[in-house]
C-alpha cells in the first residue's frame, strides 16, 4: 500500500502542466526510466535515410518540391555500404554520451527498419537488405547505451495521410479523407508495435511533426491526431519506455519528456520554444552545424568549445542535451563531427561529475554563467570571465568548503549569513568551464 501511495505522489510530482494531465497515471517503471533519462543528461541524434543520398538534409522532398514518385526511386540506389553500427557507437560512446535517439522514420516515409507494414523501407525497397534499427539496437547494448527511436507522425509520401498540413503539398500524392486517416493511425500503430516488440527495450519514443498542423491544431483537437490510442500502446507494449512529442507545446497527457527543439528551456532564439516548462524532465535538440540530416554544402561546425559550453548550460536548467549527427549516404559519420565529440568525451570524462546525475542549480543563469548540484554540493561553472561572483546562500544551511573542481585548490571565500562571495584566480582565456565545487553542511 505504501509503496502505491508514493508512486502516486511521484505522478502528481512530475506530471505535465496541460489541463487533461490526470487522467495519466505513469506505471512505476515509467518513474523509474525518468529519473534515469534525467540523469543521462547527454545523448546523440542521428538524422539518416534515402534523402542522405542528395546531400541536402531531411527535408530534400519538401524544399526541393520532388515528386515523390522520383523521390522513392532513390531506395533502389541506397546501399550504405560503409555503415558499421559498433564504429558508431564506439565515437558515442566515446563523446560521453548515454543514449541515442535514431530516426526509424522520418517525413519521407522511408523505414529504416524491418518492417510488414510497407515496403517502402530499407528491407523493402534498397537493395541493402539489412535492417539497421536492429544493428543499432544489439551495438546499443554492446556499449551500456540507451537505445532511444524518433518517429514521424507527419507523412509526405502516405496517401492516407490526412489532414494535410502546411509541407508536403508538391509531393504530387492524391489527397486521403477521413476515412483514410483511420488507416494511417493503423499503420502507425503496426510500425510502432514491430519498434516495441523486434528490438529489445527502447528508451524513449521521440515523436514529431504535429507542428504541421494548419486545419486541426492538435492543442484545440487532440482526438484528431489520437495520441490517447498512441501513447497508451507504446505504455502497454514497454511500460517503462517514454513518450516525447517534439509539438513546440506544453506537453500533453500520455507524455513522459518534455522536448524543446533548438533552444534550451526557457529561451527560444530558434523560434521554436515558446512554450512553458513543465515538471517533466527536459531535453534539448541540437545541430552541430546547420542541418539535421546529411548537407553537402553545410561544413560550417561550430567548435568544441560552444557544445561544451552548450552542454553547460542545458545542464543548469536540468535538462538533457540530444546533439545531432547526420551521417552521409555510404554510412560514414563526418569528419568534423567526430573530432567535436571526442573533445567532448575528454571534456566529460574529466568533468562528468558535475553534469551527470546533477540537477539545475538552485543559483539560476548569471552573466558569469550557471549551476548544477547534487546532493550537498553546488557545481559553479564560470563560463564568461569575472573576477569575484556572489551567489545567494541556502536558508539553513552554511558552507564546509570552496574548491576548483580541476585540482582541489583551496579558494578564498567569505560566507555571510544569506550569501556567499568567491574570489576567483586568474582564468585562462582558453578554458571553456572553470568549475567551482561548493560543498555544504547538509543536502541541497
């Protein structure tokens, strides 16, 4: 009975915002997995499928305006024969990350897994004939990582697909009805059931393209899009496996992750993230350059330095960060990519303590930078140059010690009654985090 009464207390803890959020009742493994995603803080997107083959990202069909009868010829021609899922996860595993979120399907309607459902996949259609959902999966559990599957609800290519939306208008596909778009929520159904029941256990089902949504906006009618009958089936075929919904909204019932594309919570420079944070744990999604899927022309990357930094601060706002890599066609990473996530991987596996496991520090955002903690300790990450920064102190609680996280060096410091000032040393330009451990009497 105990042990009911707690469970229900963590689902009113950590349920959604939106207005119908009780009648969702997560199961205590669904907890369970939350606390553990939380927890992960760093993980990889990866953007692959027949439209890798033009080198224009993942839109090619929709910016392009393709006919999609031409488009679909290009799965007779996608053999990525340097594809080596072990290589990929030995580069993740290296970045640090804990999980990887691959595209089973995307706009395009393309699987690339093994699929009964259509044979527009790539056990279908390519000439590849193998179904690399399940080498991801088995190379997932080879390397101690979270396996985690993107899934499209948006279609370009599906007839049955219905209402159409904003995208997708010059494919040249005939327009479904109503009656259709009962069989495109079947076929939903029958790929997500081959995704929960042929792969093992899958972290998270990450969904997306509600945001095309122009005739039925999903916050005035839901019941359209049926994510009930959706969400309820994922619960029921893996219990423990979450639901995220990448609709720029504040989460619906039914969802276990709150997702915010481009922008970490609480900004929304990309246009994207307007909406409220909820008390579901957090993820932000990022591109390394500027494109998800594969761009030939796109070899503008960002340094190490900003995705650390970017890391940082995600982590401060208690969120988890999914960096984005679009592999090429033959199934090779690129180049720069990889040189940017093992830098990270040296980063963190210095410094992993003060972003794993840790929640967004009681001290929020400052001009200096931002805070995780765990337990009695307060990570400081000074990631703009100061010379002296004062934070507020806990109410009741008072400091054992103030040290630089590289070497345990002592730093001077004067705790008042409600604040605390740090003297800093003299920062080299080129560190991108110099990291404060403040360590108190009693648990934050």
């Amino acid at each position: 009975m105990k042990k009911t009464v707690v469970s229900l207390l963590l689902a009113l803890l950590l349920a959604p915002l939106s207005a119908d959020a009780q009648d969702y009742v997560p199961s205590p493994e669904n907890l369970k997995a939350r606390e553990e995603f939380a927890a992960k803080r760093f993980g990889i997107f990866i953007h692959w499928g027949i439209y890798s083959m033009r080198g224009r990202g993942e839109w090619a069909l929709q910016v392009d305006s393709l006919r999609n009868d031409e488009y679909r010829r290009m799965a007779a021609g996608f053999y990525p024969s340097k594809f080596n899922a072990e290589q990929w996860l030995d580069v993740f595993k290296r970045s640090g990350a804990k999980y990887i979120c691959f595209t089973s399907r995307h706009h395009d309607s393309f699987s690339m897994f093994d699929t009964k459902a259509s044979d527009y996949s790539i056990m279908g259609e390519s000439p590849f004939k193998r179904d690399v959902v399940a080498e991801l999966a088995h190379a997932c559990r080879n390397h101690d990582m979270t396996f985690n599957l993107y899934y499209s609800i948006l279609d370009w290519a599906r007839e049955d697909y219905w209402p159409r939306g904003r995208t997708g208008g010059a494919t040249g596909r005939a327009d479904g009805d109503a009656q259709s778009w009962g069989r495109y929520h079947d076929f939903m159904d029958a790929q997500l059931t081959e995704l929960l029941t042929n792969y093992g256990p899958i972290g998270a089902i990450w969904l997306d393209g509600l945001w095309d949504m122009d005739i039925y906006p999903v916050e005035q009618q839901p019941e359209i899009w049926q994510l009930k009958r959706h969400y309820d089936l994922i619960h029921k075929l893996q219990p423990a496996c979450l639901v995220g919904n990448n609709h720029h909204l504040l989460p619906f019932a039914g969802e276990d992750i709150q997702i915010f594309e481009r922008d970490i919570p609480g900004y929304n420079e990309g246009g994207l993230s307007g909406q409220e944070i909820s008390r579901l744990p957090l993820e932000t999604c990022q591109t390394m350059n500027w494109s998800w899927g594969y761009r030939m022309d796109d070899i503008w990357y960002k340094p190490a330095r900003d995705f650390i930094q970017y890391l940082v601060r995600t982590a401060g706002k208690g969120a988890n960060l999914l960096l984005n890599v679009g592999p090429r066609a033959d199934g090779t990473l690129m180049e720069e990519a990889v040189d940017r996530l093992l830098a990270m991987g040296s980063w963190l596996e210095r410094n992993g303590e003060t972003i794993y496991g840790t929640d967004g520090g009681y001290v929020s955002e400052q001009p200096w930078g931002v805070s995780t903690q765990k337990g009695n300790v307060l990570y400081i990450h000074v990631l703009n140059p100061a010379q002296q920064i004062e934070i507020d102190l806990p109410a009741g609680n008072r400091v054992l010690s103030v040290k630089a996280f590289a070497d345990s060096a002592r730093i001077p410091y004067k705790a008042g009654k409600s604040s605390l000032a740090i003297q800093l040393p003299q920062i080299p330009q080129e560190c991108e985090d110099y990291i404060i451990k403040v360590e108190f009497k009693k648990s934050l």
